[in-house]
C-alpha cells in the first residue's frame, strides 16, 4: 500500500458538483492499493497515519499527532499511486490492485480505520472525484507498507 499524507487546514471531496465528505483542520489521505496488497499492512499504516507527529505543539515543532489533537482524517482512494511511468509517456497501472478487488480491500481498510478513530471520513471508490484542499505548511509525507 501507499498513502500520501496531506496535513490540511480543510479538504473535500466533490462528487457530479454535490458534496460528499468534508473536514476542517486534520489530513487528507490519498490512498494507493497494489496488486499483491495484503490486510495485515492495514494496520501499519492505521498506526503510523494516527500516530505521525506532523502537527506542530506550542514551540511551533512537529510534535503533535493528528490523534493527540483529535483533528479530523479523509480519505481518497486513488489507484495512480501506482502509476508506472518508465516505459513511454502513457503510465501503466499494471501494479494497481485490480479494481473489484481494490474495492472490497479499501472498504476493509477505511472499516478498521474508523474502528480505531471516529473521526474518519472518505469518498467513494471508483467515482471521478473533485478533491479540494487547503494544505496547511505544506506538508505531505509519503508512506509505503
């Protein structure tokens, strides 16, 4: 798996010009699945999103967690994480996890998300999405498992 972690001071997500979901200050969370993607790196990735100290504290230091400071999370599946560009200018997502697969296998990821943290929001695979965000530093930090 792949995230690209995006601290935000908001995000939405825009589906035919009707919102979908939305958060004020927190992370927006791009989430790539590749073919041979297993659910046990769910988990290493659920931890190491809640529990990455990219939220400065009051010496104005990443120091703080988006769980320490009880702020929002949304997620966006996005299967281009794997895009492969090597060979011409056309990429190849041929290490994307198929879509029926990856479809069942985001919706286990974004469950045992929420059942760690309420305050998780998401999109909706496979439908052509308009992602709004504010980045907040910028920061965006990039996680494989």
């Amino acid at each position: 798996m792949r995230v690209v972690i995006q601290r935000v001071n908001q995000a939405s997500v825009e589906i035919d010009g009707k919102l979908v979901s939305k958060i004020d200050k927190g992370l927006l969370v791009l989430v790539g699945i590749k073919s041979n993607d297993t659910l046990d790196q769910c988990d290493y990735l659920i931890n190491k999103i809640l529990n990455l100290r990219i939220f400065e504290d009051e010496h104005f230091k990443m120091n703080k967690s988006v769980s320490d400071l009880n702020l929002e999370i949304l997620l966006v599946s996005q299967f281009t994480l794997y895009a492969d560009c090597k060979k011409g200018n056309r990429p190849s997502f041929i290490n994307a996890m198929p879509p029926a697969q990856a479809k069942e296998f985001y919706q286990k990821f974004v469950d045992q998300f929420k059942q760690k943290y309420t305050k998780v929001k998401d999109g909706i695979f496979g439908a052509y999405m308009k992602v709004n965000l504010i980045n907040d530093g910028p920061v965006t930090i990039i996680l494989d498992s």
